[in-house]
C-alpha cells in the first residue's frame, strides 16, 4: 500500500510472529506441533528451532532465538509473509493457554494477533476494492476506445 500502512502492519506482523512463536507454548517440541507445522514451516528449520546452538556459547537457542532465525530464513527464501500470517491465524485462534509459561502473556499475544489479523483483512479488503476500480476503469477505457473506433470506420464507410 502507498500510505506506509503495510510497512507498519509488516514489521507488526513479524514482531508478533515471533512472540508468537516464544510464548504461546512452553515447550520447544510442543510449539513445533501445534504452531510451526500447521503454519507450514519447513522440517529443516523446525529441527534448527529444537536442536540448534548459539554460534557463539554453543549453549541450546532459545524458543526466540530461533524463532528469529525462521523468520530470517524464510525471508531470504521470500516466504515469510505468508508464514507470518498462518502463525498470526493461529495465534488468533488458540485456546490452549495451558501450555504457556505465563498464561496473561499468552492471552495477550493472542489479542494482538486477533487484531493484527482484523487490520490486516481490512487492508487486504481495500486493496482488492482498489484492484478491481482499477480493472473496471481499464475496462470502460478500452470500452470507449473500441466504440470510437467503430464511430470512425463508420463514418469513413459510411463516405
């Protein structure tokens, strides 16, 4: 979008993915589960978020760490956008607070990605308003040059 909206909804969108990612489910093994297949992050970087290590201390990533580096990865691969709505999908969604270290921190991030996931709908709703005024007007154009056209060779028939 022109107006800047994306870029904030973007950045919002990728911070929140990756609260997401850290807090909704204690467990690494779990929130591999149920939030990073279901949105369909690949196998190769679900075992980096459970087995990989700090190039520096060698010490376990924690759910963060890796999940910043998910988030990384895929936007090298030019797939994050997409991810990060499914994992803003599910987060808006869940239920399953039990499973998180601190419940409240949980509930909020789910209000947020409920948020987040209403402004995004309407932002994608006023884009493809946007997209079809523009397919309406590119079609009465070409509507009114056609019908031109046949004026013309009308009137030199008609000659």
């Amino acid at each position: 979008m022109d107006d800047g909206t994306f870029e904030t909804s973007g950045v919002d969108a990728r911070k929140l993915a990756l609260e997401v990612m850290a807090t909704l489910v204690n467990v690494k093994r779990i929130a591999a589960d149920r939030i990073l297949r279901p949105a369909g992050i690949p196998d190769v970087l679900i075992k980096r978020f459970l087995k990989g290590k700090d190039a520096t201390t060698g010490e376990t990533l924690t759910k963060r760490q890796a999940g910043a580096l998910i988030l990384e990865e895929l936007a090298r691969d030019g797939n994050d956008s997409s991810t990060i709505r499914k994992l803003i999908d599910i987060a808006a969604t869940w239920n399953a607070y039990d499973l998180a270290q601190d419940e409240y921190k949980a509930r909020a991030e789910v209000q947020k990605a409920r948020e987040l996931r209403g402004a995004l709908a309407e932002a994608d709703a006023r884009e493809k308003a946007e997209e079809e005024r523009a397919v309406r007007e590119r079609s009465e154009r070409q509507q009114k040059e056609r019908e031109g056209i046949l004026r013309k060779e009308s009137a030199l028939s008609a000659v």
